[in-house]
C-alpha cells in the first residue's frame, strides 16, 4: 500500500462516515413525522422558511414571517419534548466535530484524517502507538536529575513545531533503558500527526520484519512493505539494537532506508540504547557516516555523565 492508496482509504472512511451520520439523522427525522403533529409544524417551519426567502428576494419585509417562524420553531421544541427527542438527535452525528467528516478543515488534512492514515500505517508496520503520550502530557519533573532530557523535550518540541524546517533530518536519540526515549518520540509522532503529517513509529524488531518481507516477497506487494518505510513524511524506529542481526538485511535497508530518506528530505528518528561506538560496531561504516552526518544528522545523548555528549544545539 503507497501513502496514495492510504489517502485514497481514508477518503473513503470519511465518506462513508459521513454518509451514515446523515443517513441515520435522516431516518431518525423520517420516524419523527409518523406523529401528525411534529409533521404539520415541520410543514409549515418549511412553508415559512420559503416565504421569508423569497420576500427577501424580493426585497420585502420578514418581519411578521420571522416572528412566526419562531413560534412554529418554539412549537417544535415542546412537540419534541412531549415525544422525548433530544433535538440534538436529528441532526447528524458526525465522528469528528470539527470537521463534520469531511476530513479536511481550514484547507487541509483535518487531524481525524491524519489519524486514520497514520492507523493504517501502524496496522501495516505492526506498531502501536499511544495517543495520550504528547508533549503536553509529558511529566518534565521526572527528568529533574537529568537535564539533557529536559532540554531533549524542548528542543524535540520545537522540531515538531517548525517542522519541516529543519536540517535535522537524521536524529539519533541514545541513552540508557527508561530514560524516557520511547515516550518521547511518541509525542514527536503524536505532534506531527495533530499537524497532518503522515508519520510511521516502528520498533527496530518491526522495522527489521518489513525489510525482511521485501527481501523475500516476489508479488505485486513487494513494494508495499519499502514503500511502508520510504513513503511517511516522518519515520522513528524505536530502540535500534534489540532487532535481530539478519545477514544481507538488517545493516543493509538501515542504510537504504537512511539514504533514501534523506535524498527525499524525509527525517528519521532513530533511538538507541547503544552508544555511537557500538552502533558503529554493529551497523557499520556507511550507516555510522549518515546518522553522524555533521550537515543533515544528529546524535543526542540522553543519558547523564557520557564523555561522547552531542548537542542538538550544534545544528541550531
Ligand atoms: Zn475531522
């Protein structure tokens, strides 16, 4: 599946669940005009609302009509109350407010849309990703002792903010186990995606899978699964060195997918529980020269007390 075809699905869910909020509040005012009384006012709303209209389009006074309509609109309001409908019940309930399913909102990607695609992206790299770990819910005492991840947040944020202007478009999050990088990263994707970018957040063991299943898939979804990791406008793959090392794929579409990434000006969060040395030791050379890159690369390190600190500050 390419980011287009994802597009083209969520256009599709928002349609249809557009269609059924106006379906149903269509039914649900159907049934209400089985009482003759509810269907008599709401025949003379409309006789009064068409009267108004063409008196306004013959630019003659509204006045008397307008005040009809108000009574014929209180009426109603007591003929509901009399049948116990809720008034709110006959107009649609569309799944996003905002946007009244239409998925799109002050001329773009509304954020339940943003949200849909990014679903279908988790369904499809096999991730799951938490949406109450933002920025905003983030609990910045936890890292009192620790002042490389409090300035990590803040400088995170403001990427996200200013996202896509950025020169960062590798960054390598190191530090130890429960530092908090996997939460942080959450909230870079959680903060992307309420902007409307397309973001994909897998672990390096799922990330390791789909290389795997483009390597040994010969069918026509070959390229869904690169495509999977080339395509999001933003991609993190979490906790790099815990996937299995497989022979001729694991080194070798982590640098195919940096590379590519970063021709397209895509950015990739890697985050890591090794340290530069180490990932140069596993991953090698060529992968070691992208994510160290000094034009287009960064390694923060999280951790507290570490000789090798390198500060995002650098490429600011
Ligand atoms: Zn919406």
């Amino acid at each position: 599946m390419t980011k287009n075809t994802i597009i083209l699905k969520a256009k599709q869910i928002k349609q249809q669940q557009k269609t059924q909020a106006e379906t149903a509040a269509r039914e649900r005012a159907a049934a209400l005009e089985q009482n003759a009384e509810y269907k008599a006012n709401a025949a003379n709303i409309v006789t009064v609302q068409i009267q108004i209209a063409k008196n306004l389009a013959y630019k003659k006074p509204v006045k008397t009509e307008q005040a009809l309509l108000k009574v014929l609109e209180t009426e109603r309001t007591q003929i509901l109350k009399k049948l116990k409908v809720n008034p709110a019940d006959l107009e649609p309930k569309y799944t996003c407010k905002i946007c009244k399913d239409t998925g799109t909102a002050n001329g773009k990607y509304c954020k339940c849309f943003t949200e849909i695609i990014n679903k279908e992206l988790n369904a499809l790299s096999g991730a799951n990703l938490n949406p109450k770990n933002t920025f905003a819910n983030a609990d910045l005492k936890l890292f009192k002792d620790n002042p490389n991840m409090q300035k990590a947040y803040k400088l995170m944020d403001e990427y996200c903010k200013t996202y896509p202007h950025t020169r960062s478009l590798i960054i390598t999050l190191v530090g130890p186990v429960g530092v908090g990088k996997t939460y942080l990263v959450e909230a870079m994707c959680n903060a992307l995606i309420t902007r409307g970018f397309v973001t994909s957040f897998l672990t390096s063991f799922n990330f390791n899978n789909t290389c795997l299943k483009y390597h040994t898939t010969f069918d026509e979804n070959k390229f869904t699964y690169l495509n999977s990791l080339l395509e999001p406008d933003f991609l993190v793959i979490d906790d790099l060195g815990t996937e299995p090392m497989l022979n001729n794929i694991t080194k070798e579409y982590l640098f195919l997918v940096l590379n590519e990434r970063l021709l397209n000006k895509t950015p990739t969060i890697l985050t890591s529980n090794l340290m530069p040395e180490e990932l140069i030791e596993r991953y090698g050379e060529r992968v070691y020269s992208r994510i160290s890159d000094k034009q287009n690369a960064t390694i923060v390190n999280l951790g507290i007390g570490s000789k090798d600190r390198n500060d995002l500050r650098h490429k600011k």
